[in-house]
C-alpha cells in the first residue's frame, strides 16, 4: 500500500461522542463520494509532578473518495479537526501538539476511541493498532497486509540557525492553552487489495522542570473502503 500526503492545514494558537454516521453525497453518479462526520474525543492525564493535562478532538470528520485511478486500489481521503490542550499546574509552561492519522491495510483498529500517556508507537502481535506507527511525513511508504503507517498532518516550515529550511510535524504553544486546527488534508492510499481503515490521533508533549510525557489522545476508527 502507497501513501500518499497533501496537506491543506490551517492553525490556530489560541487562548482559551457519539458513534460516527454516514452521509452520501454525489459528485458524479460514478464518483460518489462518502462524507463520515467523526465525534471526536477527549483525555485527561495527571503526570508525576501533578500536572494536569486535558486533550479534545472536535470538528473532526472524513470524506472518502475513489481516486482518479477508478480501481479498489486507490482511495483518497480529506479530513478535517480541531485539537485543544488545557494544562493545569505549576509547572505547566506550554506543550507541542502534533496531530495525525494512522492509514492501515488489513489491520484491526478495535472500536473504540481513547488514549494513553507516554505512548509509543506500536502495531500489537495480534494485528491491532493500538499508538501510530512510525511513518513520519514521507510519502510514497510501501506496505503489506497487515501493517501500517502513521501519517503527520502538520508540515511546519521555518527557518534554521543556519538560514536554512526547517520542517515540524508539531505547534508548539507557551502557557496553558493551545490549538491546531487542520481542514482538507488530504490522504491518498494506493496498492491495498483488502479493506482499509484510518484513525486520528493527537500526541501532546509536555515538559516541566521535573517531568517530561507524552499524552496521546485517539480517534475512532473509520473504513476508508
């Protein structure tokens, strides 16, 4: 399976479920597109020093579409979101917010939305996806049945101590409240035979002088066909 990335991102860095449906809607009587509206999610986690760090997904919904490439190989995805962090404590300074989606061919998600600290990726022996896989950025990623890849959806340029270009997967906020917002990223998945799913998550990293975590918060899962 090929993935391909383009992104439409907006962000926002601001001071501050239900089960998912279907909905159809025509863009062609060949070509109908599928709209998914997600419900999101949300997490609460205490570290070692007492901070309290609270994660949201809203506003987050799918739409599947075959590719131009008109076969069951090809799929592509917009996908929309909002991630929210509130931190309390002390020792709470700000936190980098790093979104993105986990692309599977033949791999079992599970059902239901949630969310860990400190997770790491990892696709479970049994075949399950239980934190995003490495991946990265890179398009073009090859996979087999029964894996998969976890895609960034923030592409942040900025330039180096060098003067050169530099590139972030994650916004980075001081004090206790921040967003992302991200509208019609686009995923495109080529070369998967069998079923396909996506899952959103959010990994928000937390540093203090004495503690230093990643909270990951998980979307539902959805069939990308």
């Amino acid at each position: 399976m090929n993935i391909n990335r383009k992104n439409g991102v907006r962000l926002a860095a601001v001071g501050a479920a239900a089960a998912a449906t279907m909905g159809f809607f025509s863009v062609g009587a060949a070509n109908a597109d599928t709209f998914i509206p997600l419900p999101g999610g949300s997490i609460t986690q205490t570290l070692a020093d007492g901070t309290v760090v609270h994660v949201n997904l809203t506003d987050e919904s799918a739409n599947v579409s075959p590719s131009m490439g008109s076969t069951p190989l090809h799929r592509n995805v917009w996908v929309n979101g909002k991630a929210s962090v509130h931190l309390e404590g002390a020792g709470a300074t700000g936190a980098d917010i790093q979104p993105g989606y986990v692309l599977a061919c033949q791999v079992d998600f599970g059902a239901e939305a949630g969310g860990e600290a400190g997770s790491a990726p990892v696709v479970n022996a049994d075949g399950t996806v239980s934190v995003p896989v490495d991946g990265g950025t890179s398009a073009g990623v090859t996979l087999g049945p029964g894996e998969a890849v976890s895609v960034d959806i923030l592409d942040l340029e900025a330039a180096d101590a060098y003067g050169g270009e530099s590139h972030s997967a994650y916004n980075s906020f001081e004090g206790t409240d921040g967003s992302v917002t991200w509208a019609d990223s686009t995923l495109g998945v080529s070369g998967c035979a069998g079923y396909a799913q996506a899952r959103s998550y959010v990994n928000v990293s937390v540093e203090t002088d004495n503690v230093s975590s990643t909270v990951t918060l998980w979307g539902q899962p959805f069939s990308i066909g």
